[in-house]
C-alpha cells in the first residue's frame, strides 16, 4: 500500500482504507495514446469519429472520477463485484481511476449534448496476458432526442436500412424484448422501439466500416451478432459480436439509456441509446497486433508502420528472447483462491468475488499479479497458473505460477530476470502470507 498522499496533476489525494493504486499505473495517467496522431489505437478513434460525424468527440483530460461518476449515478448496486478491491483502482473511498468512459455520461449530457463520443483510458486490475493489460482505451457513443424530436426516428431509420441494405452484412438477430431485458416503464414502447432500431442500425453501419473491407475479401458477407445484455444503466441492453477468423469476437456494450441518467443529467424530456467499444480488442484484430503491451512500446519500430486514417497489417519485428520463472506456493492456511473470471472484459460481466477490505484471507489472483506488475512493470508478458494441488492431509492449498519476461527493446540477463523474481517472491511472501516451496 502507498505511504504518501496521491499526487496526480496537481491534486491530492488523501489516503484510506481503499488506495490500491500502484506508481506504476499512475504513471499511466498522461500517456495519452489515444491522442498520438498515428497511433492505432487514436487511428481508430479517428474512423469512428469519422463515421459519426455530427457527433461532437470529447476526451476527458483526467481517469480520475469519484467512485460515485463510476458507480452509484450508473445504478451499480453496492456489491456489485466491479466495486471491489480486486478489480478496481482506489486513490481512496471517494476517488477511483475510471473502470469505463460510461463513468462520463451524466456530465455530458449535463452539459446539454445530445451527440457525443468520448475517448479515454480506463483502468481495471486483472490477469497478465498478451490482451490483458491493466491500462486501455474505450470510446463511449450516444444519440439522444428530445422527446418532441422522436417523430424524426423512423424516416431516420429507414435511411439507415436502405443503406444497409446495399452492403454485404449479414446481422444475426434473435434478441427480444423480455422480462429480464424490457423497455423502459415511462417510455412508450414504440419509442423505446424506434430507438433501439437506430442503434442497431448506427451500430452495424459503423461495424461495417471498420471490418468491412477486411472481412468481406473471400466474398463472404460480414457476419454481425446481436446478443442480449444486461448493464445496470442501459435497458435493453446488448453486447455486439463480429466473425472474425473463425470466432465470434465481443466488441462492445450497448442499450437503451437508463431514464434515471438523463434526469440526472437534468434532461428528463429526452431518450436515446449509448454504447461502450474497446478498442485495444479491435485494434489487436484489424491491425495484426499479437500484444496489447506493444500499444505503449517507445520503439520506432512500431510507431513508424501506421499512418492517420489507414487500417495497415502489423509486421512483427524480432523480439527479443523471453525468459521465465516458475514460482511455487503454499497458500496460508484456509486460505480461498479467487481468480478473475477468464475474459470477463466488461464491468457488468463482473469478474472475481469481491474480497472487501483485501484483508481476509483470500488469496486473488489479481492481487498476485499487481505486485507482479509493481516489481516488473512492462518485462513481464504473462503469468500463467502450470499447477495447483490441495495436500491431502493438510488440505493446504499449492499454486505454481510461471512468469514470463522479455523486454520490448533490449535482451533481458539472466542476473536481471533473477533479480525481479526474487523481489517478487520477497513481496508476495511479505504482503500475501504465503510460503514458498
Ligand atoms: N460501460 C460498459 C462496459 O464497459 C459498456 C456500455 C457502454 C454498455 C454504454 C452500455 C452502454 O462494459
């Protein structure tokens, strides 16, 4: 845990009971890689802010919002698991870095826009692999209408179609309307209905555009899958997936905007829908970028392959030998083992147990990997779990875990690579009460 009160662009920040975050990730907060003008990931930024382009793009100039922006004004109830320790970044119980640009929608529409998309880093803790890092990008999108603007909707909507209708799209559709994912009680439902047919409809043109062109070589019409959703400020809601080499692959969040955020906000005569999109995944895909850590490399070897407003194919360069470590454990005595939820990217997917406190004995995988990442910063690229076992007379849980090392721009020694996983073994031994074998 951190000693001195936080300092982040010029604000303190007292500490608490909740400060988790490391130097290492604050020193995250001024990247700005969304910004770098040919950059992949503000590449995509840009052709999305093209595409809807009576949108008013934003960029918030700090990650950091109150825990209330984040949670408590989007409808998340208190233990929902995205609050936790585990999978959050605290400067204290009132401050957080942002889990979600969804954290920035009650101010924008306070602000009296209708149109807008924003851009920005979020934070989350997680699991270490090459698409899990601890700093990414999302971009949040909404229209929203007054209410005496709704009747614009189907002759809209209609436009949208017959536009669609002339691109090779195939869109898989079998959500309804339902119970566990209804219109909104004060909407009239043929308004909640026009809505959710512009999203959908906004939101398959803008797919098409960014996979299009990529995805439609071989002849084959672009495969768009529509899935019901759940997230606590949006009903309904849907997640969004594309085929893509043989997978269906998740690109975004989306729904109908929860009634309770426009009165927030101060406008209770409008309505409309919002969605949330990753873009270090889709970045990964249309550039054949194999690594999310290279999405913050220095080397010019990256940088200088891409070019504002051009989807180009990464060509790796030769990396530098890797190096690993195993490390095995004893868990402290009763300890449980809580491990993130294995690609549950998204806030409302939720991912571990919530350890309240971090205190208990309760030993998190993401709790693990943070000090990993604290003593290795960017050298490591994966910490994978090789062996578990429970001893059948102590029942004492074992973990063994291998630690991978390269770094981006250098050969890694031998020495250097021991030097880390001893720091590592020292202050997991230290901060986790756990033993080595
Ligand atoms: N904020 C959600 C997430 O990060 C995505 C989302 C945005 C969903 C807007 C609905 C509307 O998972």
């Amino acid at each position: 845990a951190p000693r001195q009160p936080y300092v982040v662009n010029g604000q303190t920040y007292q500490l608490d009971e909740w400060s988790n975050t490391p130097p290492s990730i604050l020193s995250k907060v001024n990247r700005n890689i969304h910004r770098l003008p040919s950059h992949p990931i503000s590449i995509l930024r840009q052709i999305v802010e093209d595409h809807f382009s009576s949108h008013t793009a934003l960029s918030p100039s700090t990650p950091i919002v109150s825990v209330h922006q984040n949670f408590d004004e989007l409808g998340f109830p208190p233990d929902h698991p995205g609050r936790s320790l585990t999978d959050s970044y605290y400067l204290n119980k009132e401050y957080m870095l942002r889990t979600h640009t969804s954290a920035h929608e009650v101010e924008s529409y306070r602000r009296g826009l209708d149109k807008w998309l924003l851009s920005a880093d979020v934070y989350r803790r997680d699991e270490i692999d090459s698409s899990h890092y601890p700093v990414f990008h999302q971009m949040e999108g909404t229209s929203v209408w007054s209410l005496d603007q709704l009747h614009t909707l189907p002759e809209l909507n209609k436009e949208l179609a017959a536009q669609l209708e002339k691109c090779p799209i195939q869109i898989e559709d079998n959500t309804k309307i339902s119970p566990s994912n209804p219109y909104q009680a004060h909407h009239d439902p043929i308004h909640a209905e026009q809505i959710t047919q512009n999203l959908k409809h906004s939101l398959n043109s803008l797919i098409f555009r960014l996979f299009g062109k990529q995805a439609t070589k071989d002849g084959e019409p672009l495969r768009v899958r529509w899935i019901e959703a759940y997230f606590p400020f949006t009903t309904p809601s849907y997640e969004v997936e594309v085929w893509w080499e043989g997978e269906w692959l998740e690109l975004l969040g989306c729904g109908v905007v929860m009634q309770k955020t426009l009165d927030q906000a101060g406008v209770p005569d409008k309505a409309g829908w919002a969605f949330g999109l990753g873009l270090e995944r889709l970045s990964m895909v249309l550039f054949s970028i194999p690594d999310i850590r290279l999405f913050w490399t220095q080397d010019p070897r990256f940088h200088t392959q891409f070019s504002a407003g051009k989807i180009s194919t990464f060509k790796p360069y030769s990396r530098y030998p890797p190096c690993y470590k195993d490390m095995s454990f004893w868990l402290p005595q009763g300890a449980i083992s809580d491990t993130a939820g294995k690609g549950s990217g998204s806030v409302a997917g939720g991912g571990g147990v919530s350890a309240a406190g971090g205190k208990g004995r309760v030993f998190h995988e993401n709790d693990y990997c943070e000090i990993v990442r604290e003593v290795a910063g960017d050298l490591v690229e994966t910490v994978t779990l090789i062996d578990e076992f429970t001893h059948p007379k102590t029942s004492r849980q074992s973990k063994c875990y291998r630690l991978n090392y390269r770094h981006m721009d250098r050969s890694l020694s031998n020495e250097e690579v021991n030097e880390l996983q001893q720091k590592v073994q020292d202050r997991v031994v230290e901060e986790m009460g756990i033993e080595m074998r």
